[in-house]
C-alpha cells in the first residue's frame, strides 16, 4: 500500500471512532446511565452522617427521588429520567433483587454473605449500647 492509502484508511478509522464518541456525547440516554452508575458506586465512599440523615435517606420515597434527581442532572429530559427512574426501580426491586419473587438471578449468586461493612456497622451499635448502658 502507498502512504497515501495507509493515511486514508487511518482517517477512516479515526474519523469513525470520533463520530462513535460524538454520538455518546451527545446522547442523553449514555449520559443518564453513566451519571447512574457513578452514583451507585459513590455508596462506597465514606460519609459521615448523623443517624437522624441515615433513616431519612433509608426511606424508599427519598431514595427514588434522589435516583431521579442523578438521572434528570445528566439529561435534562424529564421523560427520560422519568422512565430511567421506572426502570431502575423495576430492576433494583423485582429482577435483581434476591428477595423478590421476580428475581430472575440464580440463587448460587446470593450467598447472603455479612460484608466488613455490616460488622463494623454492627459493632459501632454494639459499643453505642454498652455506653447507653453504663449511663444508665
């Protein structure tokens, strides 16, 4: 091949992945997921907040509120977030939830084990009660 075939056929190529990263750029469906998945995997970042803030934010209402908000924040479409909200409710809640009758994950994939973050959670209970306790 000449120098200029090699050139064209790269361009080509360039040229195709850059219209690929323009399509997901503009893409508010692309931009909505993302903005999800950052926001699932933020829970493991470590907070500080009250027990108080802890039972708000456990509540099933203000949970899929927050899940809205991420998703509307990345695409500034209110049906899409609306229907991304659905969706990750239905999954979350029925198809990949273990306790559900509607899980369609098999049940080898759930050992139920208790993670680090449980047992310190528990201990940090334990040790409240013991201080409550001598206070007493």
């Amino acid at each position: 091949m000449t120098k200029i075939k090699i050139e064209e056929a790269s361009g080509g190529f360039i040229n195709m992945v850059d219209a690929s990263f323009n399509i997901l750029n503009n893409s508010k469906y692309f931009a909505g997921l993302m903005m999800l998945l950052m926001n699932l995997g933020s829970r493991y970042i470590s907070l500080e907040l009250s027990q108080f803030q802890e039972e708000i934010l456990s509540n099933v209402i203000v949970r899929r509120a927050i899940v809205f908000t991420i998703i509307f924040i990345a695409t500034r479409d209110i049906k899409i977030s609306l229907i991304f909200t659905a969706l990750f409710i239905i999954l979350v809640s029925g198809v990949f939830n273990e306790d559900s009758s509607y899980c369609l994950l098999p049940r080898k994939y759930n050992p139920k084990k208790i993670t680090k973050e449980e047992y310190h959670y528990a201990q940090t209970i334990i040790e409240k009660y013991h201080k409550q306790i001598k206070k007493e």
